[in-house]
C-alpha cells in the first residue's frame, strides 16, 4: 500500500466512499438514515479516552466511521446479516475500508487508521 496519508486526506476519501455506498444502497433497493457519525471528543473524551458509549479509540472521533440506519420496503433492518450487502460493497471501495459486521456491529461503516477501524 501506499504511505499513510494525513487525517484530512483521508477523511475527504472516507467522505466520497459514504457518498458512493449511500447510492449504491438506494439503487439497490435500501433507505438510510444516519446514526452515529462524528463523535465530538467535548463529550465522548478524546481519542484514547472513554467518555459516554464507544470504544475509547472509536474511529467516529476521527471522522473516520458513520452508522446507518438501514429501512428496504419501509421496514427498519437492524441485524447485522441484513446489512451484509452494504457492507460487502462497502470494502471493495477502498484499502482502508473496514466492515463493523466482521465484529457484530452491523450497522458500522469505517476507514482503518492508525491501527484503528
């Protein structure tokens, strides 16, 4: 791979595949809402810190993860086996794309940096 690029740059390359999977997904059928997108550190600690819910080094305080509320036929999907679609396309858009359902949170959609997905 190439040499880690900087938090803003990845960050912008995150946001473009958010916008691709998002349209991916209404082509295919699904509707989302966001969840959990950026975790401000004022209330959640900064990263390495545990404030609140989520994972001390949580890549949502980076920018870097977004949870989807995902609905097909008006119905609110919630098991992480319903969002395995999405999140298979989710990891052919980018080296740094990583899956929540790999460790049952289904709904999690991130970019590894630092050791952190």
């Amino acid at each position: 791979g190439r040499v880690d690029m900087s938090l803003g740059n990845k960050q912008r390359e995150f946001t473009r595949a958010v916008a691709k999977l998002i349209e991916w997904a209404y082509e295919n059928g699904y509707e989302l809402t966001f969840g959990d997108a950026y975790r401000d550190p004022r209330l959640h600690g900064e990263v390495g810190e545990k404030e609140g819910y989520g994972h001390a080094k949580s890549a949502h305080k980076k920018r870097l993860a977004v949870d989807f509320n995902l609905f097909k036929d008006g119905r609110y999907l919630t098991t992480t086996e319903q969002h395995r679609p999405l999140g298979e396309y989710w990891v052919t858009l980018h080296e740094d794309a990583t899956w929540g359902g790999t460790f049952k949170d289904g709904n999690h959609y991130s970019f590894r940096y630092q050791g952190v997905a």
